[in-house]
C-alpha cells in the first residue's frame, strides 16, 4: 500500500465519526460509521434543500455528543459520490461548517456494495453505508471545487462545450433552410457559414427573391460591409446567376429569414460572448504571459486548461495533474501472459479532450512539439502509433506548462527538452 493510502488510513482515529451519503435530486439518505466500520444509530433520510442540510448537521452533531469509546469524537469525515452536480451544494453546506468531505469512486460503490449481505440488490440507504465503509478503509480522495477565477473559468469552459455541441444542431437547421429556400448557394460558397461575405449575405439577403431586389450594386454594398476586398463583382454575378435559376421555395421568405437571423445569431455571438469572457478572466489568473508565451496555446485553450485543472500550482508535480486527466499508465498482466501498456481514462474527460485538441494543435504549430511527434512514430525502438504518440505530447504540454508557471518564466524553445532527450532527437 502505498503512502497515500496510509495517511488516509491515519485519518481514521478513534475519535473519527464516519458519514456516509448517497446523493440524489430530491431525497438524500447518510449513515454513520465508526473507525472499526460500525454502524452507529440509524440511517438519516433527509432532503436536498436547506431544512435538509440542517437536519444532516444537526444528526452529526448529536452522534457526536454521544460516546463511542472512551475518546471523545473529535473529528468528523463525510464521504459521498462526486458525481453529477447535486452533490455540490451538500458539499459546500458542510465545509463551510469545517466539516471534512471527501470523495468515493462510485465504481468502488458499485463494487463493494455485495460485500455486505452478499447480494446484487442497489437502494440509496443500502449505498450510504457502503459509502462510510470505503471511507473507513481509506478509499477516499479529497473533491476540488474551484473557487473565485478558477471557477469561472471551469463555467465559462463548460459553457463554451455545450455552445459547441449545440452548434452542430444550428448548423444542421441553417442547411435545412438552405436547402429548401436556396439551394443553389452551395455551388457559389462551399461553406457558406465560413466566410464572412457569405455570412453577411445569408442575414441581409440569403433567398433569390431578396438577391434579385437588390441587384448587382445592393448585393455589392452588402459584401463589402463585412469585407473589403477578397469577394468581387464576379462572385456577386455568380450569385444573382444561380438565384435566377433557383428552384428554392418562392414563399414565406420573410419568417424563414428571421429563422436564419436568430440561428446565425445563436451560432456567432454566444460563443463570441463567451471566449471574450474567458479572455477577460485569464488576465486576472496571473498566469496568461507564461501560458499564451507558448507557441500554438491561445486564450481559449489556456482559459479553458486553467477551468479544469483549477490553480496547477495546487499539485506538487506535473505528473499529478496527467494522473488528474487520466494519463496514468496501467496494464494487464497475470502469471506468464503480459499486456502493453495504455491510459487508465480515469480522470477528467474533458481536460484530455483539451489536452489532446492542444497536443493535435501543437504538432502543427510548435517546433519543439513536432520534433517530439516525429521522434516518436519513426523511432528506431518501439515506435508509437500517431495517438500515442499524441498522448506523450499531451503528457509534455503539462510539464511545459506546470514549470513555466512554476518559475514564472516564458516560454524558451532551448530548455524544452532535458539533455538526454536532446541527444536521443539528435541521434535520431
């Protein structure tokens, strides 16, 4: 067993009163546990507002006035499931009343509830008590809920996903109307949501009726509101040719314009709103020199590295944080046979989404970075696969960014790579 879990282990003293919650929406159950795994008095149901809360602390609170062994109870910890986001609100009612919370894997949860009565069957009270006995074997991690700018940033990053995702809905409807009323702008731009003059045509004139009641000069006058040069008369032409030809449906253009106004609206302006922000709040971190210093990290990618992390310096190495994204290596061995080596994914999803975007970005743009990438899919010895190779990339970018924050210095090519590493890419 390994450091970390002994001091877990000592944490759980005698004078240690154990509470374990299962979190939901509406009804929430806790049961309390000893340092031995005993169960003290009986389960609490108590619900997911604020009379709730007090009822949980007020329970606490008694148990604790009783005594369980000749110490007095002294300490209290409390173990829930860190999934979802109704646990948050519990979480921070209780820290705020210096209560220690700590996190249970709910894969554990899953796992251990049969060792009990030795049956499949799940409840909400059947899984607090599972949860207290994790905690009393030290099989528990501390939760992080960012706080002021980093929880902004996470916000903000969450926010800048979802309008993503979303984006690919709008798009989808922006098609369908195009396809109904013009379809022939395909053949003019192939990418009409791309480009600003074809964005600017598709909110002032997006149908062949409104094309033609413009004519060449209207229809002119409105490409060059969003750009000065690159699109001419040419395409203007091309345009009004195609719109003369169209098979587009000739009515309820009014509406179907004002459809396509608020989906290009929803497409352009939330996720401008939202990395204006984000750039705005990087600022305050403290960290945007030495972060935005590296070639091929912009705002958004820093802004939204920084929401999911929280403060990097809160971790004492940069292999915390790749272990924090679920880059840790495991395996699969027994007796004689041995399995290669791969990810756990047993961290934040979303941060090695990011880091693999920043790693696919960085192979392209940062020399450092794609001599690394090289080196490693046409290594002579155990050459990686493209993504692996991107993982190992990922894995730098964190070591890169930790210790440019950690000395507070900006970014320099020549001490990217240690010696040894600066031999074997010469070598190769």
């Amino acid at each position: 067993m390994g450091n970390r879990e002994n001091r877990r282990l000592d944490e759980i003293t005698t004078d240690t009163l154990i509470v374990g919650v299962d979190v939901a929406k509406a009804v929430q159950w806790a049961r309390f546990v000893d340092d031995r795994g005993r169960e003290i008095g009986k389960a609490v149901r108590f619900e997911n507002n604020r009379k709730g809360f007090e009822t949980i602390a007020a329970e606490i609170r008694q148990r604790c006035n009783n005594k369980l062994s000749s110490k007095p109870i002294m300490r209290v910890i409390v173990g829930m499931e860190p999934t979802g986001h109704y646990w948050k609100t519990l979480a921070n009612y209780l820290m705020r009343k210096g209560l220690r919370v700590v996190g249970v894997n709910p894969f554990h949860t899953k796992k251990a509830k049969e060792l009990d009565d030795n049956s499949p069957t799940k409840s909400d009270k059947k899984d607090a008590l599972t949860i207290a006995r994790l905690v009393q074997g030290g099989r528990f991690f501390d939760p992080y809920l960012p706080q002021d700018v980093y929880a902004e940033l996470r916000g903000l990053s969450n926010a800048r996903a979802s309008i993503i995702k979303r984006g690919n809905a709008v798009k989808n409807n922006i098609t369908a109307i195009l396809d109904e009323y013009f379809p022939e702008i395909w053949t003019v731009f192939k990418k009409p949501l791309k480009g600003k003059a074809s964005r600017q045509i598709l909110r002032a004139c997006p149908f062949p009726a409104f094309i033609l009641a413009l004519g060449e000069i209207g229809v002119l006058t409105e490409v060059k509101k969003a750009v000065k040069r690159t699109v001419g008369i040419k395409k203007v032409l091309q345009l009004i040719t195609v719109a003369k030809q169209s098979i587009g449906v000739p009515y309820g253009l009014e509406s179907a314009k004002l459809r396509l106004g608020w989906l290009l609206d929803e497409l352009e302006q939330q996720l401008e709103q939202v990395e204006a922000a984000m750039q705005q709040i990087l600022e305050t971190t403290g960290y945007a020199g030495q972060m935005l210093s590296i070639k091929g990290i912009g705002v958004v990618t820093a802004a939204s590295f920084l929401g999911e992390v929280g403060d990097p310096l809160r971790f004492q190495n940069a292999r915390q944080i790749a272990n924090y994204a679920g880059y840790n290596l495991v395996e699969d061995s027994s007796g004689k046979s041995k399995s290669g080596t791969c990810i756990s994914k047993r961290g934040r999803s979303q941060l090695r989404s990011l880091l693999y975007l920043m790693a696919f970005t960085m192979v392209g743009k940062n020399p450092e970075m794609k001599r690394l990438y090289r080196y490693l899919i046409t290594r002579k010895v155990n050459p990686l696969k493209k993504k692996q190779a991107l993982v190992v990339v990922s894995k730098k970018i964190i070591t890169v960014i930790f210790t440019l924050l950690k000395k507070q210095q900006s970014y320099r090519p020549e001490l990217v790579f240690g010696a040894a590493r600066q031999e074997m890419l010469l070598a190769a």
